[in-house]
C-alpha cells in the first residue's frame, strides 16, 4: 500500500486524519473518541485503532503516528463493563489483548500525547506505543487492583522496565494515581507540555521523526526495542547487522554524501 490509508472509512470509536509535514512524510493522527466512557478501551474501539495504526505504518507517506485522547481522558482503561459478567473461559477465548502485540509489531514510531486520565489499559496503551508526551494535568495510574486484578495489557512488564521495581509495585499495588511530573521523574514520560499544547508537541516531535531518513528510523526502532527482550550481546549484533543494513539504502549515500558537501541531505526513504 502506497500513499492511502483508511481514511475513506468511518469508525465508530475513533477519529482519524493526516496532518502534512513541509519538512517530511506526514503524521497519523488518530484520537480515542469515547468521550461519554472517558475513552474506555472495548474491544470495537480496539480494533479500530490496530487496524488504522497498521494501515498508517504500511502507507510509504506517513513517517509516524500520533494516539491521542481528549482533554479528559486519554483512557480511563480497558471497558470494565464489557468485562464485568465475563468468566476465565470467556476472556481466553475473547483473548482481547492479543491484538495489543499488534502495536508492538508496528515498524513506525508512535507517539501518544496523553491529557488527563491514562489509567489501567489506558496507560498500558501509553506504554505500548514508543513515546509518550504528557498534559501538565495528566494522570497515569494501574488501579486494576482496585477491581480485584492485576494489568493485563503490559502494566506489569512494560511499566517495570519503564520504571523500575520499586516504583511500578507502588503504582500496581497501591493502584494511586501519579502527576505528569511524577512520571517525568520516573522515565515514563519524554515531554510535559501545557495542557493547552500537549497534542501541538506531540505532533511536532512526529513531524521531526517524519523529516529523518525512513528505514533508519525504522530499523533504529527496532534496535531499541530489540533491547527489551536480549542479552547485551545479541541486542549488539542485532543493532550492528541493522546498521551494515542501512549501508545499502541510498539514503545512506545522500546522508554521508551531504555531510562531506557541506549541505543538507535530501531523503527519498530507500
Ligand atoms: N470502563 C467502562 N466505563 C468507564 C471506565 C472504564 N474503564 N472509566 C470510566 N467509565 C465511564 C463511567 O462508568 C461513566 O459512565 P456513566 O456516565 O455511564 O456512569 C463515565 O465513564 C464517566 O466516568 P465517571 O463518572 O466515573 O467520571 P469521574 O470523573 O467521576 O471519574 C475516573 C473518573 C476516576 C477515571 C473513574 O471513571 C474511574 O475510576 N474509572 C475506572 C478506572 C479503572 O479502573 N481502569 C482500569 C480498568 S481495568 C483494565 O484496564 C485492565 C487492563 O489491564 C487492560
């Protein structure tokens, strides 16, 4: 797929647009649109989301994708009343979060830019995307223990290696809420913006990652999260056999070519 995304349909739970970017591929925008359910995260709403992430990531002309809420909520959780009544038997078989590792599979950097309540799944899909930009008044927090659970969608891995052992107990265990500062401090969140200005900041860092050369980014990704899942040793080799990869690009040649001349580069994303 080139070019074209999903845009020509409507979803139920979600908006979505593209934003041109002067200085590179465009940015997927994609905003949770629940506002009546502060943006609970059902199963309709999820695989609306996995499915336009997937469609942006395949389109050649968007370089990275932006999730977003609404000043209230980014996402007050997974749909507790869609799993109320539900037995063992009945969510393995639903097994609604294994189309979360979906996002995990997705090759462009998503960014989500989180205003008020990122609890819950909510946080969990924070984490599950590669950056996240936060409202001064955002509020992050895993209270599924306040429901007689635990985090089901990452909460107790991602938040851990996000931010260590003693402080993801607290936030599991207690199932409090912490500031946008808080989690600043803590390593969850890369930027606090006004609230006025959290989504403009988030896309202009999209923008940003859109002007940079494709495949690197991709490939640099990639490398990262290898990271979460290797030892140093084969998390190296995996990053230096994505680096003898990229030799062949010619975005490659532009880049080095461009320094040499002293100008800037000029990307063609291959
Ligand atoms: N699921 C379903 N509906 C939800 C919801 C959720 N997670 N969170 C909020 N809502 C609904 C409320 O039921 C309410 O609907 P009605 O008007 O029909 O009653 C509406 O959204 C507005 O919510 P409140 O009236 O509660 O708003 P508030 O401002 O008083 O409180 C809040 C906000 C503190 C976030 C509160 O809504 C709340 O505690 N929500 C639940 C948070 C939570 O427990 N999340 C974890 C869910 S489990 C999970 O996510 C598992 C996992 O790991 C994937």
């Amino acid at each position: 797929m080139s070019g074209k995304t999903h845009l020509s349909e409507t979803y139920k739970n979600i908006l979505v647009s593209e934003i041109e970017n002067p200085k590179g591929l465009k940015v997927g925008l994609i905003q949770l649109n629940r506002p009546e359910a502060l943006n609970a995260l059902n199963n309709e709403l999820m695989t609306e989301v996995v499915s336009v992430l997937e469609a942006f990531d395949r389109d050649t002309l968007t370089g990275c994708t932006v999730l977003t809420g609404n000043a209230k909520a980014f996402a007050a959780g997974a749909d507790i009343k869609e799993m109320a009544e539900a037995t063992s038997i009945e969510m393995l078989i639903r097994d609604q979060f294994a189309k979360w590792d979906r996002i995990r599979k997705l090759k462009k950097p998503v960014i989500a830019a989180v205003s008020g309540f990122a609890l819950g799944g909510g946080c969990e899909l924070a984490m599950t995307c590669d950056m996240i930009v936060a409202a001064e008044g955002a509020k992050f927090g895993q209270p599924e223990i306040n429901l007689g659970v635990t985090p089901g969608a990452g909460g107790t891995q991602r938040l851990t290696k996000a931010i260590g052992k003693a402080k993801a107990m607290e936030m599991i265990l207690t199932g409090k809420m912490y500031s946008a500062e808080e989690m600043f401090s803590a390593g969850l969140v890369n930027k606090i913006a006004d609230n006025e200005v959290y989504l403009d900041e988030a896309i202009e860092l999209a923008k940003e990652i859109s002007s940079k050369p494709s495949i690197a980014v991709q490939l640099a990704k990639e490398s990262i999260l290898k990271s979460f899942d290797s030892t140093i040793e084969s998390g190296l080799e995996f990053e230096r056999k994505n680096f003898y990869l990229l030799f062949s690009t010619e975005d490659k040649s532009e880049g080095m070519k461009a320094f040499v001349e002293k100008r800037k580069a000029e990307w063609k994303g291959k």
